[in-house]
C-alpha cells in the first residue's frame, strides 16, 4: 500500500525528516558547486542542487539561494564583484564537493579546507574548480525574491565556459555520462549518471527518433 500525505500531515512532520523528504521527492538535481571571491580576495565555494537553464540566446542559467536572514557568502560575494562560477561536479570530487556544505568562517576558503584546487581565467573574478571538467563563468544578471517563503532565484549570463573537447558533439551535445557527472538525490546522496536514450524532436502520428 502506498503511503500518503496531506499538507498537514508534512506540516506536523518532525522538521529533519520532512526537509529530507520534500528535498528528495522531486528526484535526482543537478550537483554543482558554485565559486566567488570576496572583495578581500578570500575564495568561496559551495555546493548546490538547485542550477536551472533559463535561456539559451542570451545563455542564463538560474539557482535557488536560501533567505538571507543569515550569512550568505556567495551571494554576499557575488553581488560585491559580479561575478561567479558553476562548475560540475563528478564522481572523482563529490566527496570533497560535499564538504563545502559546512558551515565555515568567512576568512576560510572551502577550497583550502575541502581538499579542491581554484583555477584562475585571466581578467575573470571568480576562481573555478581545476578538477572540475565543465566550468562556467557568469555574470550576475538579477535576483529575485520569492514571497512564498523567502528564497531567491538568482540569475546569471555565461561569460566563459571551458569543456574538454572530446567531450563535445559537432551538434553541441554534452557526453555527462563520460564526464563523471553525478547527480544529488536531496540534500546528501550522490548518484552516477547513466545514458538511457537521446531522441529526435517528437512530432505526434511519427515515430520515436533515437539519437547515437
């Protein structure tokens, strides 16, 4: 039998469990740390499940950030300089990627801390993950607030994206699955990616087109 909830049956729910539940029903997200500097020049990264695509001419991509009613060093650093990076992590980081989810001091740097090396572009000021394979450069865009319950979808413009070129299809598609990528299931449980299928723009009345 399955088992069933009601708003206020997740309401009255003890709040650990009801923020593992609700964080893991919507299924696998995307796993991606996100890099800024402060204008003291100490570096941040954190990790996050929340990137989203926004648009692709010009490229936007969106996160979620939780209420700012405490510290919040990467949007707090991202808003001074403009700038920050997204970039993937695999099965051969997650470890260290998940670390950056500690709560540390702002004069410590999660890279240092967490066992990750930065990686500088020239003119660029926001430092990105050297073992990460896909690193985006964006620059801050807009952020706005939800009146639901406080978060903020934060957007940004890609400036720089570097990607291994073999990684690369003439068609602009992205083998994740050769790259490592992982995914998170909630807020704690990292998973691998496996390829299931590609397909064709579908039109009704033809047939499933799959895509080598």
């Amino acid at each position: 039998m399955p088992v069933q909830f009601d708003l206020h049956a997740l309401l009255q729910m003890e709040g650990r469990k009801r923020a593992t539940l609700i964080n893991k029903v919507a299924g696998y997200k995307t796993a991606n740390l996100i890099g800024t500097r402060s204008a003291g020049g100490v570096d941040n990264l954190a990790i996050f499940n929340s990137v989203v695509h926004i648009g692709a001419n010009p490229p936007f991509l969106g996160f979620i950030l939780r209420p700012t009613s405490v510290e919040r060093h990467t949007y707090e650093n991202l808003k001074e300089t403009g700038v920050y990076t997204i970039n993937m992590v695999t099965e051969g980081i997650h470890r260290e990627a998940h670390r950056t989810s500690g709560k540390f001091p702002e004069e410590v740097s999660e890279f240092e801390a967490c066992g990750l090396q930065p990686w500088y572009l020239e003119g660029f000021a926001a430092p990105f993950v050297a073992d990460s394979p896909v690193k985006l450069g964006l620059s801050f865009v807009e952020a706005h607030t939800l009146a639901c319950n406080g978060t903020r979808l934060v957007v940004g413009q890609i400036e720089h994206l570097v990607l291994p070129e073999d990684a690369l299809a003439p068609d602009g598609d992205i083998d994740l699955e050769a790259l490592g990528a992982v995914a998170i299931g909630g807020l704690d449980t990292y998973y691998r990616g496996v390829k299931l299928g590609r397909y064709g723009y579908f039109r009704p009345g033809e047939s499933l087109r799959e895509i080598p």
